[in-house]
C-alpha cells in the first residue's frame, strides 16, 4: 500500500530532480525493456515529464507516474556529469 506521505516525498525528491539528467527504465513487454535518458523538465501532482533525445535526433517528452517509481514499475537512475559527457559519445557511437 502507498502512503500518501511517500507519494508527497517522491514528488518533492522530482521537484529537486528538475533540470537534471536521469535515465529511465521501463518493462516494455515480452521481456524488453525500454531506456529513456533525458532531463526532469516538469513535476505535476500526479507525474513527472521527462524531456529525451530519441534515436533519430527528436526531442520527445515522456511522462510517468509517482506511483509506478514507488512501485518500481519504472526505475530512475541519476546521470553524473562525467558519466554524462561519456553517455553522449556511447550514443554517438551507437
């Protein structure tokens, strides 16, 4: 069960989050997992949007649920500065 306490507590963690990369993990279905790398760009009551380069050079906004980031539906992860400028180079390459 889900306290409201902890919802609130996400939801302030996101507000501190914005302007900051991070990289998003999702189930995609059938046993693929879907990655999103981008910046916390808005926190609403109920979601967070992420803004994300996609593979083909377009910005796309992804939005997901407090509740499935306390649930662990979608796991969020921090990207460091350093680790970031290498992040950038990887996905250049690849």
């Amino acid at each position: 069960m889900i306290i409201s306490s902890d919802l609130a507590r996400c939801r302030e963690k996101f507000e501190e989050l914005r302007g900051k990369r991070i990289i998003c993990k999702t189930n995609g279905g059938r046993k693929r997992i879907i990655t999103y790398v981008g910046v916390v760009e808005n926190c609403y009551p109920n979601v967070f949007t992420v803004l994300c380069d996609n593979h083909k050079g377009k910005k796309v906004v992804v939005s997901f649920s407090y509740v499935d980031v306390l649930t662990r539906t979608v796991r969020v992860g921090v990207i460091a500065e350093q680790e970031d400028q290498g992040l950038e180079v990887a996905q250049a390459a690849g």
